[in-house]
C-alpha cells in the first residue's frame, strides 16, 4: 500500500502549481482534510516540499529550478 506521503509528493511533483489541501486531498484520495494538512506539514517541515501559509490554509510545491 502507497503511504499517504508518497502520494502527496507524486501529487505534487506532476503539479504545475502550488495546490492547497483539499485539491492534494481528493486527488491522493485522503477521508479526512485535516489527516493531509498533518502529513503535508511533515512533509514541509522534513524539507521536502514548499508550502505557505494564507489567509485561509496552506498551499504547497515541491521546488523546481524556477522561483515560485
């Protein structure tokens, strides 16, 4: 079975954009929104994604050659 991890950073790895929780969510089909934030925000902390804060959640990407 895939970890919820590994699917997050394939998600985000073919994204051509940050995308905030509830798109990672549905496509890594995850039941519980909070449940992604969590993995998410473990991802980011470790250093392998990018995210940020906004008003209402976070978006994330994972660092390309180019600035985002």
């Amino acid at each position: 079975m895939v970890e919820y991890k590994d699917k997050i950073l394939s998600i985000l790895s073919e994204a051509d954009k940050p995308l905030d929780v509830e798109k990672i969510r549905t496509a890594c089909n995850i039941g519980n929104w909070n449940t992604c934030l969590k993995h998410c925000l473990e991802l980011y902390v470790q250093g392998k994604i990018r995210g940020h804060k906004t008003s209402k959640s976070w978006v994330f990407w994972i660092e390309s050659g180019d600035d985002l």
